[in-house]
C-alpha cells in the first residue's frame, strides 16, 4: 500500500474536495498519511482567491524540494486553483513538481499517478470542459461523523472584476437534485446531524431551469424532510440573488439553521458597480432587513476587501458605515490584490499596500468589538448546541455550534457527539461563547426566542 500526504489550501469547497482526492486514492491501494516524509505521493490542492492563497503553495513546494531530492520516487502533484489557472507553466516554474491537475480532474488523479510513475513523464491536465462526476462524501474521509459538507453545484457565471473563480472553476453546474438527496439520505443515515450544502453561488443552483431561486427552495424542501437530519445550512449565497421566497424560508423550515452568509464586498455604490457585484448599497440592505424581518434571530456574517482599485477614503468611509448599520456577527475581510486574468487586474488607481493595511486594521478593530458585543448580549440565554468533541483548548471542556453558527465551550462529565443540548450561556468572548448545562442556583430555565423554533 502506497502513503499519500493531502495539503489544502482555501476555503470549504477545497477542504470538500480533498476529502474527495482521498476518497478517490483510497480505493486504488493509497492510504493518507500525515507525514510528507513518509508518503510516495504528496499532494497539494491550492487556492488563488487571494495572493497570500497563492503564496502560500509555492513556498510550500519550495519546501518540498529537499524531500523530492532525498527521495526521487516521490510524486509531487499539484491541485486546485492555483494548478487550474497556471497548467504548464507551473510545471516550468518549479523543475521538481510532477503533476498539474486541473479542478475538473480528481476522478482522473489515479490514472495521472500512474502515467507519471511509470512512464517518468511529468505532465499537467487542466482542460475546463472535462466532464464533472461527484463521489459521495464517505465516513472514512470526513474529518467529523456528525457534520458533513454536500457539494450542490461547480463554478460561476458572475465575473466578479476582482475575483478567478469562474476562470478557474468555469461555469455554473448544478448537481441533479435527486443525487444531493440520495447523498444527503445516506449521511442522516451513517449518523450525520448537520449538512452544510456547498456552492460558489447557492442561490443560483439549478439556473437557467430552475431561475429565480426556485429550485434551491424545491431542494431545500426535499432536504428538510429527510429523517434523521437536523441541521441544514449553505454557503455561499450571493446579495444578488437572494429571492423574498429563499429569506422565507428562515423560519419556515425547522432544519434550516439560523445563520447567513452574505458578501458585501464594499460600502459605496460606485466601488460596487466596478466590482460588477450586480447589487447597490440599498439592495444590500433591503436583503438583511428582510432576513431580520422574517427571523430577528438570524446571524450574519459577510465577507468585505479593502482597497480595491479606485476605493477613496470616502468610499472606504461607506464601508465603515454600512458594518456600523448591519452589526454582521462577523466579518471575513481582506486587502484586494490583482488576480490575472480578473478584470480589475487592469483597473487604475490602484491603492497603495500601506493604506490597505491601515483601513483593514481600521475596519476589523471596528467588527472586532461589534462581535464581541454580540457574543455578550447572548450572556443569560439558553442556546441549542449541537455537541462536537471535547474543546481543543481547554481540558475538561466540551464543544459544540448553536443553530446560529456560534462556538460554545462548557463543562461536561458525561455527553455523545451529535447530541443537542441546551446549554445556559455565562460569558461571551471575541471568538466564542462559554456556558454550562444548568443554570446558576436561582435562575430559572428560561426559553431562547428563536423566532424559527
Ligand atoms: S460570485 Fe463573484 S466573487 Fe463569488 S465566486 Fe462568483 S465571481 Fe467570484
């Protein structure tokens, strides 16, 4: 049996697809090893949504080269973004690298091991329009037994001026709803409490077909009633296309939970229309009042740059006011850079690094205190908390996610993964909550008011 080493880069789409890479591997004699030292094959599925993404992989790869010199045997391979948008030239860029793959190519990757191996050729297979299979998840690759992530749909239409994504991804593909289901089906089944289903652009699953939203909703539906299943969530969902019927269904249907991730991106309308984010300041807003509207409850979180070409400090001001007016949970923010081919790559106006640095500061001292004040206004509440192992930090300790995405830590002597239970919150900190499962003597129990039940 031959040793593979997985080392992923980016966000829960590559984490998803690195459980797929293993899945693939295992069932042609590999098994995953921790260990780059002792693996026959190490492999890296890379991002290049951001610079830093980017660079991370050839530092890595750089590192890499002492290891392929010890032991020429090894195969080096690279997956994911970066690979897709840089095929050969990655190749020529790094002389001990093998394999390029491209992200359509995973189900291929045994037989590109192969061909590497035994014929000695170092090679690169990027083409976009290699047909798509999905595996389904399997318990022996997910990193939790009782949460799983379902990939619902491949790349993007949107062309982002800023973004790679549909570059690297290419079009919009939706899986056939009744294969999520049967997916979906049989993680409830293994044990599976929580599905998080996974998409560049959710809210657009099913388009041109299904347009409007509609069939998102249908598959939520559909979803919603297999037994077993608690909790339902997705990510990520675009302003754009976040129809009233999908916001009703925060609060209509009981499994979906009460959390939202909406980018904004930026503030101001005039740094928005250049990003081609196909939404205003107000639309944004309209979107967040409805989803408080319909379920006070929900928590938000958004992703935010700074520094896009052409951002002035009034522009950057509208940023601050708009996450002073929304109060997001939390915020995912970053300083823009040139991603080749994205189109603001080409933009003027470019705004020095210095200043990026000095308004991202700015901007997450200001989200900092906004999620701590959130955390402690859920001090003397009850949460439902979906227990997930003991905590990493403290001994004793364990862990669980409230419906609303939030971490909580509380004591315990005796609990099971996968259990709910209501714990009484003590104390809110800057990135989770701490709480216990009976009240301070004297205080009763009292009901959370979720309005989605
Ligand atoms: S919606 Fe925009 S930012 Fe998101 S993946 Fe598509 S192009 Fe990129």
């Amino acid at each position: 049996m031959k040793q593979v080493h997985i080392s992923t880069f980016g966000c829960q789409m590559n984490d998803r697809d690195s459980e797929l890479i293993a899945q693939v591997l295992s069932a042609h004699d590999y098994r995953l090893t921790e260990r780059p030292e002792e693996a026959d094959l190490i492999l890296i599925n890379t991002c290049s949504i951001r610079q830093k993404a980017e660079e991370k992989t050839y530092s890595l790869l750089g590192r890499l080269k002492r290891l392929k010199s010890r032991n020429p045997g090894l195969i080096i391979g690279v997956g994911g973004c970066v690979a897709q948008q840089e095929g050969d030239r990655l190749l020529e860029r790094v002389p001990h690298l093998d394999l390029v793959f491209g992200t359509r190519w995973i189900n291929e990757l045994p037989d590109l091991v192969q061909t590497v191996r035994q014929r000695g050729r170092r090679m690169a297979e990027v083409a976009l329009d290699h047909p798509l299979r999905y595996l389904p998840s399997e318990k022996a690759f997910r990193p939790s037994p009782i949460k799983a992530s379902v990939t619902i749909m491949h790349g993007c239409n949107n062309y982002c001026a800023y973004c790679v994504v549909p570059y690297v991804r290419g079009p919009e593909w939706s899986r056939p709803p009744e294969d999520i289901a049967a997916e979906v089906r049989r993680l409830a089944a293994q044990g599976v409490k929580e599905v998080l289903l996974l998409g560049q652009n959710v809210n657009s699953y099913g388009a041109p077909k299904g347009a409007g939203g509609r069939a998102f909703i249908d598959l939520l539906e559909q979803l919603e009633t297999i037994a077993g299943l608690e909790r339902l969530r997705f990510t990520t969902s675009h302003p754009k296309d976040l129809s009233p019927d999908l916001i009703a269904c925060f609060g209509r249907l009981s499994k979906l939970c009460e959390h939202i991730h909406l980018p904004f991106q930026a503030g101001a309308d005039t740094v928005l229309a250049r990003m081609n984010r196909g939404y205003t300041r107000a639309m944004y807003m309209e979107r967040i009042q409805a989803l408080r509207e319909n379920c006070p409850e929900i928590a938000v979180t958004s992703d935010v740059m700074v520094g896009f070409p052409g951002e002035s400090p009034a522009d950057f001001e509208q940023t601050l006011d708009l996450i002073r007016e929304i109060r997001f949970d939390d915020l995912f923010s970053f300083r823009y850079s040139d991603r080749h081919p994205a189109r603001a790559s080409g933009f003027p106006d470019k705004v020095p690094e210095e200043e990026k640095r000095r308004r991202l500061a700015e901007l997450q001292a200001l989200q900092k205190g906004i999620t701590l004040a959130r955390h402690q206004a859920r001090e003397g509440t009850w949460e439902q908390v979906l227990v997930e192992g003991t905590s990493k930090k403290s001994g004793g300790q364990w862990s669980g996610r409230t419906r609303t995405n939030r971490i909580v830590n509380f004591p315990a002597t005796h609990l099971e993964v996968g259990l709910t239970v209501p714990v009484f919150i003590e104390k809110g900190y800057a990135h989770s909550l701490k709480g216990r499962l009976s009240p301070p003597s004297g205080e009763g129990r009292q009901e959370d008011s979720c309005c989605c039940g």
